[in-house]
C-alpha cells in the first residue's frame, strides 16, 4: 500500500563516517564509474550510453511461492531463492520489467503462475511468471491502483483504487466479477480465506463526532452474496485501517486500526485481544498469521520514525513474545512460508530479510532495493556517493567498488532534501523535514550528539560546508523571512542574518559555500557573498525562478523559467550568454560539466538532457529512469554524469572509449 506522510519541520544531521577500515560494508564488486570512459564533450555526448546503476527498485510488495520469495519494486519482479536469497535471474535484471505509468502496488499468485502490477494510471498488468510475458491489461479502476492480492488458488486477484473502489478480477478470463464502493477509506486492507471462496476486505466510517468505527466485510464467489464479517464501533474518530491478515484456518482475523492491533474469532465474532499503541503512536503497517496460528505478528512504525519493529505476539494470550526492531525506516510487509518455518519482511531501508521461526534468529538478509535517490553528493576525492530521498534515509557508497557502507542510523521518518560533503570526506551534512526541529551532530565513533534547536515551521532550501571546513551555511526561511544561519562546528554560537524578507523560490550555494544565490517569483536573482553577509549582484530573468544551478567554478549560473526556458548567466559580469531550449518533460534538475561546455537537466518524464551551451542545442536524450530525475551531477573530470530518480536508482551515465 501507498502511505505518505507530511510534516511542515527541519531536521539537520552531520554524519561522520568511520575510516574505511573500520566499515562492515554491503557487498560489492563493480566499480561505479568503469576504468576507460572519455570526458564527455560536444563533440561526443550523442554517445552516451549508461554504464552502472545502483538500486533495484522501492519495495510494494512481497509474497511467498513455495520457496522462493516474490519482491514486487518500482522497477518491476525480483524472484530470490529462500535458501540464501539468491536472485533467481541474477544478475541481469528484473524478472518481470516495470511498468511504464509508475507502478505503486504488486503481488505475486502463491502458486507461482502470475504477477499483477497496478499502475498510477488505474491499469494493472497480469504477468505469466513462467514465460515471463504480459497476458493482459485489467482496465476498470481510474484512479491510481493502491494494492493488490491473489486468492490462494491464483483463479482471483484483489485490487484497490483511489477511485474509492476495490474490485475482483477473474484470472482465467481477465474480466471484473464484483466491484464494492469503499467510501471515504483511504486504504481497503485485502485478503482472502484460505479455500479461495470468499473475498475478505476492510472499509472504515465515522460513527460519530466522537467515535469512528470499522467493517470487514466478505464477499462469497459462489453465491454472489456479501456479509459483514466483524465490526467495531467504539475506535476513536478518524479510524485508519492499516491491514488485516487471515489465519490459514480461517478462525483467526487480526486487523490494524489506528494505533490499534485486534484479534477476533470469526467463528463466534469476539474480539479476544487488543494492543493499544496510543502512546507509542505505532501504526501497523502489515499483518501475519502463522499457518498453525500461534503467532500474530505485526510490521509496527511510529509516526516520529523512532520505532520501527516486527513484533511477535502470542496468539493465544496477546502476549508479546519477541520483538525484532534492527530496523531504520518503515517495515511495509511481513509474510510467513507456506510451511511456517520462516518469517520474511521488507522495509524502508531497502533490505529483504529472513528469520527462523523456531528461535526467530536473523538467517539472511539481502540490501538494494533503496527506496529514494532524490540528492546526490560526490565527496572531494570521489571516493564516496552519498544519496537521499523520500525513504528517509542516506545511503553511502564506495564508488570503486559500488559497495554501500553503513552510516549512523538517524531513526529520521523524513524526506531527504539535500546531502553536501565536509572538505574531508568523513563528514555528510543533510538537510530533511521531520517532526522534530532541531540541528543534530552524530559523531560514529564517539556517539556524541550536538543540537542546535531550530523553529517550528522553518524551510531550508540549501546548506554547505566552508570551504576551511569550520562552519555550516545554511539558507532558510525564519520567521518568515528569507535567512542565512551560521553554524560553527566548534560548537559556538550560531549566526543569524536575515538576508530578504520575501520568500524565494529557489536558492543555492557554491560548492565552496562562498556565494549564495536565490531566485523568486518576480525573476529576481541576488547574490550574497557569505564571508561579508552583503548582496553583490542582482540579475532579472523573464518570469519567476524554478530553480537554480552554479558551475563548479562557480563563474555560471542556470536559472530556469516557466515553461522549461534556461537562461545561463555570466556571474562576474552578469550577462546572459544563453538561453537554452526547452525540454518536452518538466525540467527539474541541472548540472554543469566541469569544463562548462554542456549542461545536463533532467525531467519529470524520467529523461536526462545534455544541452550544448555555445550552440544552445540539444545533443542527446538519455532514457532509462521510470521517474522524475531529481539530481545530476558530473565527476570532477567530466567522464561521469550521475542522477537520481523517484525511480529509486542512481544511474551512471559515459561514453566508452
């Protein structure tokens, strides 16, 4: 299921990474940028061609097929051996490609036969696992598919919609059998009983003002009829169903409302135990039941992001037997094997992990499928990738061997909008909104934290080391007004200087944190030199600022303008000395190469751009990313140009010699 959360506050954290040798990193053995690619210039840039890739796709879905593990992501099927997790079609790609239209929900058929991805677009595509080919294009729901799930015999599959919708799709045919309203629920939780007779599904409603209630409702594909499975109206206002998970016998339902976990008896219709998670604000995410029904277990995250958990409760008494919490970032699914003898879960942080159920001991455990890599950062020696995004978490990687080295945990439930190098490489400044308003400082080695309280409500749009390394600049709204803060890494006082009292709409440093410039709505850009706190220059473009980009020597600036427009600016002197074409996607990034011959952009339609300056022409169009491309940048010597997508991939792009 799709759940996003919003929260309007700043968090910003300094991880210091451990000396190499000290890292227990990841595996990897391929080098990130490959030995022998040519700088990319004009002259060859229609060349271009990807050459590395990091990320196999966000996680939506996990399913079990006898004993291998389905792993629906953003960038289509993966298949893995449940013996030791090995990629069944390793290593070439996805077992079943990803949808065009931006799929957000998947599932696998217990027996092995289908997979069914649904799309933004309200299409869901039914794979045949074994030949690997599409069979059909369910069409019916409009609005954006939010999950799916197959009837244990595989002759059904399940599917809820925004489109306020959840409907029954026959296999065999291809065609709708039933369709339910669902009301005002935001997320039907699914299922079916385990003979495949009945369609099981969640609707929540407000009982009252003050109370809220919920329905599990069951659907019987023989007879056509529909019956209330349980009810409960005494949840508080506002009732949330997260999921529900069916016992292999079909005695046994557990539901997650709210903060809530409750376990009924189908048979007789009582509730038998509760958890109540108020107080911790743990939502269940996912459900399981094992197939002998001793255990309920439930994928718990709070809304603060500060405990995650997989905890295993007795079925019988509610007790809580175990509690698996190594976990940064949401668990989004739990699933046990057919034959009990193993727990599988999936997660924000991008790994696929297995326990066994007799000690529930950790057996293995697979990384890669990252959820965001919406900013990206090279350290100085380009040693190091570092990338952030939506999944709330940064990820570090080794560039000569592709390796991910783990950082501190930051326990963030936040979105990563900006990631810069400290001039020694050790240090990665990044900039998130969160519930909590601080500055935090983690030190790896020491654990020590430093924080500096922030205010409610304020907006960081760009943040950098010095240039001696001794301070961070960043550029913010506070209270109300468009802010430079200072802050010395020595712990000294921080430095505040309001710089415009009208909020930008864009604004950036040098990489060197030297020059500061921000564009607004009017077209008005300002330049701020942060050593003296005073405006230098002001330039004036046609119509408002989208965004901006300084050349790594800092002599040029991109700004863009409605409709995609680029204008490329002479800092010194302020003149125009371009206006680049458009693009046929919304642009959203940019990056100069090192030599300030070409500018790369990327768009919303997943496409990265090279533009030749001098001839404001455009020399190639790169496809590959199945999302916005949110980030670009070149390495230092003009052979490598990095992006980051929604798509949850960094891809590397060159030309060969």
């Amino acid at each position: 299921m799709n759940r996003c959360f919003f929260y309007l506050w700043i968090i910003l954290a300094i991880i210091t990474l451990l000396p190499a040798n000290g890292l227990q990193a990841q595996s990897g053995d391929h080098a990130l940028i490959p030995v022998g690619l040519s700088p990319i210039t004009p002259a060859n840039a229609a060349q271009m061609q990807q050459v590395a890739q990091l990320g196999k796709g966000r996680i939506f879905g996990l399913g079990w097929m006898d004993h291998q593990i389905g792993v629906a992501t953003s960038q289509g099927a993966w298949v893995y051996d449940a013996e030791n997790l090995a990629e069944t079609n390793w290593p070439t790609a996805p077992i079943i490609p990803a949808l065009s239209n931006q799929a957000d929900a998947g599932a696998f058929s217990p027996d092995g036969r289908f997979y069914a991805s649904g799309g933004m677009n309200g299409e869901i595509a039914l794979y045949n696992l074994t030949t690997h080919e599409q069979i059909a294009t369910l069409e019916g729901h409009t609005e954006a598919i939010l999950d799916v799930v197959f009837s244990p015999d595989g002759k059904l599959l399940a599917s809820d919609a925004r489109d306020a919708t959840v409907r029954v799709w026959d296999t065999a045919t291809f065609g709708e059998v039933a369709s339910f309203p669902k009301g005002d629920t935001l997320d039907a939780p699914m299922t079916f009983t385990p003979n495949s007779l009945s369609f099981i599904w969640g609707t929540s409603e407000s009982v009252s003002a003050e109370t809220g209630g919920y329905t599990i409702h069951a659907w019987n594909r023989k007879t056509g009829e529909e019956s209330v499975l349980v009810k409960r109206e005494t949840v508080q206002s506002g009732t949330y169903l997260s999921a529900l998970a069916l016992s292999q016998d079909g005695h046994y339902l557990a539901v997650g409302a709210n903060y809530e976990l409750h376990v009924w008896d189908v048979q007789t219709g009582e509730m038998l135990w509760t958890v109540d998670n108020h107080e911790e604000y743990l939502v269940n995410y996912s459900l399981a039941i094992s197939p002998d029904s001793q255990w309920v277990v439930s994928a718990t995250t709070d809304l603060g992001g500060l405990a995650e958990a997989i905890r295993v409760f007795d079925r019988a008494t509610g007790e809580l037997s175990k509690a698996l919490d190594d976990y940064t970032g949401v668990v989004n699914h739990v699933a046990f094997s057919a034959d009990g003898t193993w727990l599988a879960a999936t997660g924000y942080d991008g790994t696929l992990r297995l326990w066994d159920t007799a000690t529930f001991t950790e057996q293995e455990r697979i990384t890669g499928h990252y959820g965001a890599a919406d900013h990206l950062a090279l350290s100085a020696d380009e040693g190091l990738l570092a990338a952030g995004g939506f999944d709330y978490v940064v990820r570090v990687w080794d560039t000569a061997t592709s390796t991910e080295l783990p950082i501190l945990e930051s326990r963030w439930f936040a979105s990563i909008e900006g990631v810069a190098w400290h001039p020694n490489g050790l240090q990665l400044l990044a900039i998130a909104n969160h519930v909590v308003s601080d500055y935090k400082v983690w030190d790896t080695v020491t654990g020590t934290e430093m924080t500096v309280p922030a205010q409610n409500g304020d907006r960081v749009f760009s943040g950098v080391f010095s240039a001696d390394g001794t301070k961070i600049w960043l550029a913010m709204m506070q209270n109300g007004a468009f802010t430079m803060l200072q802050i010395p890494l020595d712990g000294g006082e921080a430095i505040t200087q309001t710089l415009v009292s009208a909020p930008p709409s864009a604004a950036i440093f040098t990489s060197d944190g030297r020059l500061l410039a921000s564009g607004d709505e009017s077209g008005t850009i300002h330049f701020w030199d942060m050593l003296s706190g005073k405006p230098t220059e002001v330039f004036l473009q046609d119509g408002p600022v989208k965004s901006l980009a300084f050349s790594p020597d800092a002599t040029l600036l991109a700004s863009l303008g409605n409709e995609g427009r680029i204008w490329i600016w002479d800092v010194a002197t302020g003149e125009l000395l371009a206006e680049l074409p458009a693009s046929t996607g919304n642009t959203v990034s940019m990056a100069f190469s090192p030599d300030n011959q070409l500018l790369a952009t990327g768009s919303e339609d997943g496409t990265v751009r090279v533009l030749d300056i001098a001839t404001q022409t455009e020399l190639v169009v790169l496809t590959g990313h199945l999302d916005d491309v949110t980030s670009l940048l070149f390495n230092a010597d003009g052979t490598a140009l990095f992006s980051g997508s929604f798509d949850s991939t960094v891809r590397v792009w060159g030309v060969r010699s």
